[in-house]
C-alpha cells in the first residue's frame, strides 16, 4: 500500500490529478521504479563523493611536489577502511591521479563534494578526517600540505582551527602512518592531546573528563547517525 500511495504521489507531482490516478492505477509498477531510481541515486551520489574525496587528495599529497610511498599506501588502507570494491578503487585511483595535475581545479571539486553532501557535518568531518590522514602518513603534515587543507576547511565553512585540531587528534592517536619518522617527543604528543580534548594544558583534571565525555558523545555512532 505504501508503493501504491509513493506512486499515486510522484503521479500527481509530474501529471496533476489524471498523473494521480495513472500513478495509483500502476501502484507496485511505480513502486518498483521508484525504488530502482533511489538506489541508481544512491550510487550516483556515492560515485560522485568518491571522486570529489581522491580527487581533492590526489592534490592534497602533490602540495609538497612529492607524493611519497607512504602516502599511497594510506590511500590503499583509505580504500580498504571505506570497502570500495573493485570497480570503485579503479575510479578512486583516477580521480587521485587526476588530483595530482597542475591543471587541476581544487576549489571546483570542493564544490562538489559540498554539494553532493549538502554539507552535512559528519561528512564533512569525515572527509576532512581522510585526507589529513592521507597527507600525514609520512610522519608530517608539510607546511603547504596544511595551508591547502586550511583553504579546503574554509571553502566548506570551517576554518584553520578546525584543521589544527584535526591534525593534533591524528598525531596523539599515533596514527601517522607505519613508517613515520619516529614517535613524536613525549611532550608534543601531551600538547596534542591537550589540543585533540579542546584544552589547555593547565585545565583541571575535572575539565579533562569534561572535555574528553564532549567528545566521545559528540562522536557517538548514534548521534552521527541521526545527524545524517
């Protein structure tokens, strides 16, 4: 019944009253249709993120002039975390390359990206979360890897101190990659994680848990997914 009534309403949206009556008339016809038309937009949606997310990170990991060993590799265990098959990691692999051009327009595929998601948060979050971790996966973020990602977070409504903090939270998880140049100093990794928590270093033991409790629920799979 439901198919009837979703067939009956697209009917009348694209025909007034005799597209009702052709739309109800047809019921599970049009409910099967519209179903094949939600899941052919779900893959457009997905295969237009996936070239807007490597594409950007293909520009991301040339911003230094250099795309290291260990950046691809995080490209790879990128792929692997977000289950692309076959067919989309070879699209994947040509978006990053073409990211890589000197032609290539960074600004109009952040645009894109920001479309197709409508900028919702946790997407954002999370694109933003996969290219710092592409780019610090030699140990650094270069100076020129940091100020593109700035331009990135601005051109979606954040801004440097977002970057920063994404930055401090991938350094204090010591996740820079499997061949990063040696740890951090042990007072770094304090200040990253003091930065990563949103507090000062001088901030009471009270604040800390505060700070750490905001985060987890901020970051709870729930609430990200009732956020979208």
């Amino acid at each position: 019944m439901f198919l009837v009534v979703i067939g009956a309403l697209l009917g009348a949206l694209f025909g007034g009253f005799p597209g009702l009556l052709i739309g109800a008339a047809l019921g599970y016809a049009a409910g099967a249709v519209l179903r094949q038309s939600v899941i052919g937009g779900l893959r457009i949606v997905q295969s237009q993120l996936i070239e807007s997310t490597f594409a950007v990170m293909g520009a991301l990991c040339k911003a230094d002039s250099v795309v290291t060993r260990d950046e691809i590799d995080a490209v790879e265990r990128i792929f692997a975390m977000l289950r692309l098959q076959d067919e989309q990691r070879r699209a994947a692999r040509a978006a990053f390359n073409r990211g890589k051009q000197s032609d290539f327009d960074l600004d109009a595929a952040v645009d894109q990206f920001a479309r197709v998601s409508r900028r919702r948060a946790p997407l954002v979050q999370l694109f933003l979360q996969l290219q710092v971790m592409a780019v610090a996966a030699d140990g650094r973020v270069d100076p020129s890897e940091h100020q593109m990602l700035v331009r990135i977070a601005r051109r979606l409504g954040l801004g440097e101190h977002d970057v920063a903090h994404l930055e401090a939270l991938l350094r204090a998880s010591g996740a820079g990659g499997p061949s990063a140049r040696g740890a951090p100093p042990a007072g770094d990794r304090i200040a990253d994680a003091y930065a990563a928590l949103g507090v000062s270093p001088d901030a009471s033991p009270a604040d800390i848990k505060r700070a750490y409790r905001r985060l987890i629920s901020q970051n709870h799979p729930d609430k990200l997914a009732a956020r979208g």
